[in-house]
C-alpha cells in the first residue's frame, strides 16, 4: 500500500522560492503523479503531473514559474515553485496513481488516486 506525504509548505513574500516535495513508501512501478491545491470555498486545482517516463503538463496558472520533477526509482516527487504571489497561497497535495494503462494527467489523477494530507503554503504581499 503505497503512502504519500508532502513537506516543504511554509510562509513566504511575494517574489520567493519555496519547493515542496512528497515521500512515497511502499512498492511501485509505473506512475502517474501530480501536486494540487486548494483555498477553502474553491475546487481542488491539479497544477502539475509527471509520467513514469518523465511527461510533464502545467496548468496556465503556473507554466514557467513551478516545475515537478521525480527522483528516480522510489525517491520523492518534488514541485519548485518561483515568484510566488500571493493568489499562490493555498493547501497543496500530491496525488499518484500506479496503473500505466492510463494516460497520466491532472485529470487522470483527480479521478482517481492516492493523496497526501497535504502542507498549507501561504505567499504574502
């Protein structure tokens, strides 16, 4: 049973760096995993997905400030955020799936996957 846990959420100004990873135990091959967000009131966001074979797709709101990236075999999945402001602030999870019959996407993982428990990260101005 493969567990998921973020670290790295903190507070910060506008204009900062902050990278969130997440911790995977347990045994898997093939994945799909992602990093969403949140603020109360507003549906889940997915902002970022990477395939086993290292694909990547961004949502508009984050292209060319935030990059996913994977350590390779078990090692943790990592999400660098640039120049966040504060619209950035929010709770954010990772998500993964292990089924390589399905095409990994932001969608995909919101339909069905693991999650974290998510770490709050709050920009201010």
């Amino acid at each position: 049973q493969v567990q998921l846990a973020e670290v790295g959420g903190g507070s910060v100004h506008a204009g900062d760096s902050l990278k969130l990873s997440c911790i995977t135990s347990g045994h898997y091959s093939g994945f799909c995993m992602g990093w969403f967000r949140q603020v109360p009131g507003k549906e889940r966001e997915g902002i970022a997905s990477i395939s086993t074979d290292g694909n990547t797709e961004y949502a508009a709101s984050v292209k060319g400030r935030f990059t996913i990236s994977k350590d390779s075999g078990k090692g943790p999945l990592h999400l660098q955020m640039e120049n966040l402001q504060p619209e950035d602030t929010a709770m954010y999870y990772c998500a993964a799936f292990f089924n390589s019959l399905v095409k990994c996407s932001t969608a995909a993982l919101q339909r069905g996957a693991k999650w974290g428990h998510g770490t709050q990260v709050t920009v201010s101005s």
